[in-house]
C-alpha cells in the first residue's frame, strides 16, 4: 500500500473523474443527432441527400435530469448509467475499501469502461496497490435471445443494437484517457458463459452485474457470487428497467436462501450487501 491522500483531495479527484465520466461537466458542448425521420415531408430531398452523403444535422447541448438519472444514452460519455448509480458505486466502492472487505472488483456488462473506469481511478486515489478491476464483456453487444433455454429473454432482443458494440480496444483506449490502464485492468472478453467460470478471480469486494438480461444476470451470479466476499456488494444496473433481469435476481437469490436487503439506488438500479 502507498501513502493515501487526505479525503478531501480524494473526493475532489472523484468528483471530477465522474462529471468527466458522465460529460455532465461538458453537457452544453454536446453534439446529438437529429433524427431525420421525424422531419416534415416537405424537405424529403434534404432528408436523402443528407443521407446518401453520410452527412448528419445536430443538436447541442444535452439533458442534464436525464443524464443524472441515467436515462440517456450520451453521445461520447464512457458511461451511460446516470449520476445517482455512479455515486453508488462510489459508495460501494468506499465502503469495502474502509472496512477491508477482501477482494478484487468486477462490472459484467461494461459498455464504454466508465464504472471501471471509476473503480480504477478510486484505488488509485485511495492508495490501494492489491486489487484487481476486472473488465467483462463480448464487446460485441447484447447475444439474441435464446428461447428454448432461457424463455424469460423472448420479447428481449437487443442484439441489433450497434451502439451497444463497444470493442475491447476502445474500452482500453478509454482507461488510458485518463491514466488508468494498467496490469491492474484485467479483460474478460467474449459471452459471460464462456469467460466467467474459468474466469481466473479467487475473490470479489463488488460485484456490479450490467448485463440487462436474463441469461447474461444469472450466467454472471452463478459463477461468481459464490467469490463475493461477505460484507461485499451486489450492485444490480437494470432490476427496475428489465424484468428479465429482476426475474434472474429474485431465482438466484430464492434458490441459495439470499435474504440480504435489497436496496434501490434509482428507477433501475439496486444492490445488496452480503452478509453470510
């Protein structure tokens, strides 16, 4: 361990490393597409030519209640999930750290890298040379639903979604924006059910699941929950906006006898703490 900063040094650098994360500090400078679809019949041909060209119209400047609430889905921010469930994790985070829970930290379902971005940035700040942030993705989006064995995910497709592909290389190039990518950041690249069992962690503080649904939620609570150090952090992204992924929580939990409290951080997100 190296000399920790006074707390309010601390807090300042984590301040800033989140309105960075978010962009809520550059919300005014923000460039959103406009949709053209919805434009007026009337400039059709402006419609087309703007998009056989590959030329876009934009708007600045952007939501500073929805980007609190982590109800938008930001144009350049490393993060999508709002204030209120990065200040959680900021909590989370503090809260093991003060009381020497064991363990390293995990996000499965990471998108652009802000939350272990955060993390990282966090034993940084705090002087904290041991733990591990572990970064866990396909990298390639949401996987189709598979019907026949996960039924819960039908009606739940969001594999076509090419904003949800972030590759491993721009995650990377993320973390190294702001100093933070080191051998301390350890990549889990592919579909969790191939990636989290063989995954290479004896021990886990957190646990932050982001994988909206149902198969994802349970492949990553199956293979390690069982690591979560008790006095440790399950941290739940999408339980209020997915059913999927509340049903897979709520069977996890009902199958191991987990009775833990189950705290809501926002309109989505809760989290409970171990304790047996």
């Amino acid at each position: 361990m190296t000399a920790t900063p006074p707390a309010a040094l601390r807090d300042r650098y984590v301040d800033l490393l989140m309105g960075c994360l978010t962009r809520e500090l550059f919300l005014g400078e923000e460039a959103h597409d406009v949709d053209l679809g919805l434009w007026p019949g009337d400039i059709a041909d402006l419609r087309s030519t703007l998009r056989d060209n590959g030329w876009r119209l934009t708007s600045r400047g952007g939501d500073a209640v929805k980007r609190a609430d982590g109800n938008d889905w930001p144009p350049a921010a490393e993060t999508m999930v709002g204030r209120q469930r990065l200040a959680d994790v900021r909590r989370c985070v503090d809260a093991v750290l003060a009381d020497g829970v064991p363990g390293d930290f995990i996000e499965t379902g990471v998108w652009r890298g802000g939350v272990t971005i955060l993390i990282r940035g966090m034993l940084e700040a705090w002087g904290d040379t041991d733990r591990l942030v572990w970064v866990a993705d396909s990298f390639q989006g949401l996987p189709a639903p598979d019907a026949e064995a996960f039924p819960q995910d039908v009606g739940h497709d969001m594999s076509d979604v090419p904003t949800l592909a972030v590759s491993a290389d721009q995650v990377r190039a993320n973390f190294a924006r702001y100093g933070l990518l080191d051998d301390r950041v350890r990549f889990l690249e592919g579909w969790f059910r191939d990636t989290l069992p063989a995954a290479p962690i004896d021990r886990l503080a957190v646990l932050r699941l982001d994988g909206d649904m149902y198969e994802s939620t349970m492949d990553a609570l199956e293979a390690l929950y069982p690591k979560l150090s008790v006095g440790g952090y399950v941290i739940v992204d999408d339980y209020g906006a997915w059913e999927p992924c509340r049903q897979a929580c709520t069977d996890y939990r009902a199958r191991h006898g987990i009775t833990d409290e189950i705290v809501e951080i926002d309109w989505t997100g809760v989290h409970w703490r171990r304790t047996a």
